[in-house]
C-alpha cells in the first residue's frame, strides 16, 4: 500500500511543481526569454540526475522507512542510508535539479524566477516544519544526524 500512495505523492506534488506549473509559466506565458543555445541540450543531465534523486529518495521512504513523502503519512522509522547519508534533503535537492533541466530547456527569466522562489519555499518548509517535527518524533538520533549530515550541500563522504 505504501508504494501506491508513494505513486500518488509524485503525481499529486511533485508532478505539477516540476512539470505543468514550469510548461504553464514558460510556454503559456511567454516573455523574458534567454538563449543559450547548444546548452538547452545540458537540461538533459539534471532532468535525468533529478529524477533518479527523485525516485530513489521517494524508494527510501517508501521501503526503509515504512511510509510515504507525503506530510500526512511520513515514515515510521528514520531515514538515514541511502542518499540520506550524504545530504538530509535529497528529495528536495532532486526536484530542484529538475527544475534547472526546465530552465535550461524553456530558457525562461520566468521560470527561474519560479525555480528561486519554489527553493526558498523548499527551504521555509523544511526548517520551519519539517526539521521540528522531526526532532519531536525522533528525538536525540534525528538531533545526532543533524550535526553529521548537511541540510542541502551533499557531503562528499557518506555518513
């Protein structure tokens, strides 16, 4: 059951932030345009590097943690393998990938624009909301992996 409402988390959240909203504001919206080029083709790593962060951060939660992404059902236990040993966001830093492949391809002012202001949503969120709850539910070992582990910039080694 935790991989159908994991399937449903993406279509729901993740789906419009990263697909509809950027092909709403960059096509439907036109204006503000840049053109780089050659380079509209580099949209194609972090599209796919975002995705793969995406999807198997969203598999982390889903089957270590006995949950889903989703805030009204979270993980039971703790995630802290995976990419979660590198950096406590992953998900967050695999969506934000996908929004840069969006803006290299719309080559959209707009759509970076967007892309700023879903990062400082991203960040709002996760201090304000979830690193909270998180300490609640988990306590001193969520603490302990708070010091270990960076919020955003991936550490170079595991954990």
């Amino acid at each position: 059951m935790p991989i159908i409402k994991t399937l449903f988390f993406l279509i729901l959240i993740p789906g419009p932030l990263l697909i509809w909203a950027p092909y709403k504001i960059a096509l439907l919206n036109p204006g503000g345009q840049f053109y780089p080029g050659p380079f509209r083709y580099a949209a194609l790593l972090p599209w796919l590097g975002g995705t793969v962060i995406l999807l198997w951060s969203c598999w982390e939660f889903t089957f270590r943690g006995r949950g889903t992404p989703a805030p009204i059902d979270p993980p039971k236990v703790m995630v802290a393998e995976g990419l979660y040993r590198f950096v406590r966001n992953p998900m967050y830093l695999g969506a934000l990938l996908i929004l840069l492949g969006d803006v290299l391809w719309f080559q959209s002012l707009r759509l970076l624009i967007y892309a700023a202001a879903l990062t400082a949503a991203f960040h709002l969120f996760v201090v304000f909301y979830e690193e909270p709850v998180l300490r609640r539910k988990f306590g001193s070992s969520y603490e302990d992996y708070c010091r270990r582990v960076p919020r955003w910039i991936p550490r170079l080694r595991p954990l």
